[in-house]
C-alpha cells in the first residue's frame, strides 16, 4: 500500500505557498532592505542606477 508521489507532491505543495509568501512580503521585509528606511532605499537605488547610466554611457564612448 504505497502512496505513489504523495511526498514529491507535498514538496511541490510547501515550495509553491512559500514562494506566494514571498510575493506577499512588503518591500520592508525582503532580504536586501532589512535594516534600511525608505529614504536609504531609495538612496541606494538611485546610486545604482546612476552607476549603470555611468558605466552604459563609457561603453558607448568606447564603442565610436
């Protein structure tokens, strides 16, 4: 009297509710942001991307 793929479906079953856990969690409480207020947040955003801009803009430069 086996069960087949009960525990293989169960596993399925935890991975899909913890990843819709994940999709659930504000911006505060995922992993990256821990410890940082908004402002900081968004200080931080803005430096990377400045940093991207500044990097695609030498590639550029290179390039011609």
């Amino acid at each position: 009297m086996t069960r087949g793929n009960q525990r293989e479906l169960a596993r399925q079953k935890a991975q899909a509710k913890q990843k819709e856990q994940q999709k659930k969690a504000s911006s505060k409480d995922k992993e990256a942001n821990k410890g940082l207020t908004l402002q900081e947040r968004r200080e931080r955003d803005a430096a990377a991307l400045r940093a991207k801009m500044e990097k695609k803009q030498a590639g550029g430069e290179q390039k011609t």
